[in-house]
C-alpha cells in the first residue's frame, strides 16, 4: 500500500527553459558594468549573512589573460563599491587599484587557473554551511530549491590552517576538481560559476540549504525523498529560468538602499 508520504523514484521532470521559457522578465532598470556586478555580489551575499565578518573572498576572471578582479583586504562585504576593487595577476599580484590582497588569493588564482569554465569564484563562512563543515557532513536535498546542488557538492576533509601560499591552494583546487560547491571541513565554503549572477545566486542558496538540512538532523525526523528524475528538471529550471530573474531583482532591492555600491 502506497501513502501519501511515499513517493515514486521513476518520476522523471524535464524542466528547463526547454519546458517553459518567460516572454518578458522585469528589468535592473540600469546598465551595470562587470565591476559594478561584482560590487552588487559583495554587498547582495553579506546581506542574506554570507560573509562573516572580516572573511571571504569573489573573484572574477573576465578574460583569458590570467587577471582576476577581487576585494581588496580590510573592507567588509557590505562597504564593498566597484571602485575599491583590485585586479591580481595570476600568481595573484596587485595589478591594479588602491588596495592590498589577502595571501587567501591563491585560493582563487589556482582555481581559476585549473578550472576554466569557474569565471567566479565565492569563498566565505556562512553559519549553516560552517555548522554542517564543522560535523562533516554534506547537506542533504531536503527541499526543491536543494535541487540546484544536485550532484555537484562535494566535502573537502583536509584543513591544514590558513591557505596562504599557491603550494597549498594547488593542493585544495585538485581536491575540489570539477565540483560547483564545495564545503571545506571545519572551515566555509567555496562556490563556483561561469557569471557573477549564476555564482551569487548559488551562494545565496547554499546557506538555507545548509540550515535545512540541519533543522531536519535537529528534529530528529527522516526528510521524505524527492526522486533523482525530479531533482534533475528542478535544478534546469532554478539554473536556467531563475537565474536571471533572481539577480535582476536582487539588485533593484539593492540598488534602492545602497546606490554608492555602484561607484
Ligand atoms: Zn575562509
């Protein structure tokens, strides 16, 4: 006998835009320049309490030359504007802008450097994540927008302290491989993504897909299955469809309170 709780792993949901597609999406309302999307991720993450404090790291690697535009050390996530944006080389040296780099860089430049298709990379310590990489474990799919993770997570188990030399960060881009989201034990979190709105609207995710998880170990309660065919159409519809409409209206809610961020 079936109940109302059980449900069927032969399920499959195409999704996508292939399924449906929007005529229109309401706009930004403003043109944004690359730097200005990268401030607009700084200040959308430290909002939705991605960043901790002092901590954490995005970069974005425009072309193919090896430079990368990142924050520059000192500035918290939520003060970040376009024009305090540093661009390194790749070995991570200050190429351009007024700012110092954190050493944490190479985190990112061997990354980059290893991983073509990751034009962004989001480094910080988000609560749920860090609880989730302090006991480690990954976070089970215990909800549709879990979806968008399906298959890409990955736990990364070995912490050696401060990753502060290429020597190290080359060591932690070959454990991270070809994953999108990766959680490094007793740490944080590393995602990534081939945009600036495709990275931030992950990382915006991972965390309540973190606290999620963990409320359901806390009550103690099996979370019901969502079958792999469905998980597969849900995270083409969330990567594909929302994307974009996500970014879009994050940043006209932000632009209302923090129009300097583009400066
Ligand atoms: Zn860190």
């Amino acid at each position: 006998m079936t109940t109302s709780l059980e449900r069927s792993d032969e399920v499959v949901r195409d999704g996508g835009l292939a399924t449906w597609a929007p005529s229109i999406t309401p706009p930004i309302g403003v043109d944004l320049a690359g730097r200005q999307e990268l401030a607009c991720s700084f200040r959308l993450l430290a909002a939705t309490g991605f960043s901790e404090n002092i901590a954490g790291h995005i970069t974005w690697a425009p072309s193919d030359d090896g430079s990368m535009w990142v924050n520059p050390w000192g500035l918290w996530w939520d003060e970040v504007k376009a024009s305090d944006l540093c661009r390194v080389d790749a070995d991570g040296h200050v190429i351009e802008g007024v700012w110092d780099v954190t050493p944490a860089i190479h985190i990112h430049t061997e990354l980059h450097r290893r991983r073509p298709d990751a034009r962004v990379v989001v480094h910080n310590h988000p609560y749920h994540v860090s609880v989730l990489a302090a006991a480690g474990v990954l976070p089970e799919i215990v909800h549709q927008t879990g979806s968008m993770f399906d298959g890409d997570l990955k736990f990364v188990h070995e912490y050696s302290g401060e990753v502060d030399s290429a020597e190290l960060a080359i060591a932690l881009a070959e454990q991270i491989g070809d994953s999108s989201t990766v959680i490094l034990a007793s740490h944080g979190v590393i995602v990534t993504g081939p945009t600036i709105r495709e990275a931030t609207y992950r990382a915006a995710s991972i965390d309540r897909v973190c606290r999620l998880a963990y409320d359901l170990l806390v009550m103690g309660r099996e979370p019901l299955p969502i079958a792999a065919g469905i998980r597969v159409g849900m995270k083409k519809s969330l990567l594909e469809r929302g994307t974009d409409v996500f970014w879009a209206g994050a940043v006209r809610k932000l632009l209302r309170t923090d129009p300097d961020v583009l400066l």
